[in-house]
C-alpha cells in the first residue's frame, strides 16, 4: 500500500509505503499530534497510524569518500494496522532502490539489526519490530546503514526524542 502524506514532516509531499503491495496510493494530511522530532498519523479505512520522522543526519560515500547523492524522502515508520493485526512494525525508506540482495542495518545504542529490503523500503523481521522500538524508547538516536543499486553507502541518523510519545500516541490510537 502506499500513501502521500503532507504536513511539516515531510515538507510538501512524501511518498510511503506502509506494506509490500504497492497497489493503492493515497493522500494523507491526518497529522495528528507532533512530538518533537516525530510526528503521527492515522488513516481511516483502513484503519492505519503511524509515527514517522525524517533524519538529522545524512552521510552518502563511495570508495569511502563522502559524495553529493540524489535521494528521494528518507523517512524512518513505526505502523499499526488493525485490519491487518499489525502492531509496531518498523520500516525504512532511504530515498534511492536498495541494493538487490542486501540489507539494511539499524542500530541503536549498542543493539543492532537487520532489516530486509525490497526496492525503495526496508523491514524489520517480524520478531525484532517489538525489540527495535523498545531500544528505540531507550535510546537517543537511530543508525541506518545500507547501499544502493549504484553502489553509494549511506548512513542516516535519527533523533529518537520524541519518538515513545509518538510511538504510544499511534499505537493507542490503533489499539496497539
């Protein structure tokens, strides 16, 4: 599913992708509350919210030298749907297709994981989404590494503050 969403987070408009179908595309402005660095939405029919936040820091290199990069949004999710007994399931979107075949690491603190790709986005396994937004909540910073089709590494670096009220506010108000 994807979805268009407006409002400060993302500037004038963000594309996102909430599940691997990619068949439906909506516009979103159901910005509903502001926490610092993150911010929360919700979608009715089907019920969705999600808490989003975009990085402070964007690092691109190739042959280990910093280079200019164009990207698209880079936006970093936490969702619940529902519909779909979705509760906290994090994603990643760095702007640019992912390397085929590779992953993404997302690191906070001293805990690190993977997360496997799929064109523009990237997911948690299934049995890390609870464990990542409970080092999320602890945590002062997120660390996403990956690579593109072309080749540039990238590592952006997200403020957590504000992320467990926007966390808790999303998933209370999708009955996660």
């Amino acid at each position: 599913m994807k979805r268009v969403i407006t409002g400060a987070i993302c500037g004038a408009f963000c594309a996102m992708a909430l599940s691997t179908s990619g068949a439906l595309a909506q516009e979103s402005t159901n910005r509903v509350a502001a926490n610092t660095d993150w911010s929360v939405f919700v979608e009715d029919n089907p019920t969705e919210c999600w808490s989003v936040s975009k990085p402070k820091e964007t690092v691109n290199t190739r042959d280990g030298r910093a280079v200019a990069a164009k990207r698209g949004d880079i936006l970093l999710f936490v969702s619940y749907r529902p519909g779909s007994k979705v509760k906290g399931q994090v994603s990643f979107t760095g702007g640019y297709p992912f390397a085929k075949g590779s992953t993404v690491s997302l690191t906070v603190g001293s805990n690190a994981y993977q997360m496997f790709t799929d064109g523009e986005w990237a997911w948690a396994a299934p049995a890390d989404d609870a464990k990542i937004v409970s080092a999320m909540k602890r945590g002062a910073s997120a660390i996403l590494r990956a690579q593109s089709s072309r080749g540039t590494k990238t590592k952006d670096t997200f403020s957590l503050l504000g992320f467990t009220a926007a966390v808790d506010e999303a998933g209370k108000r999708c009955g996660g």
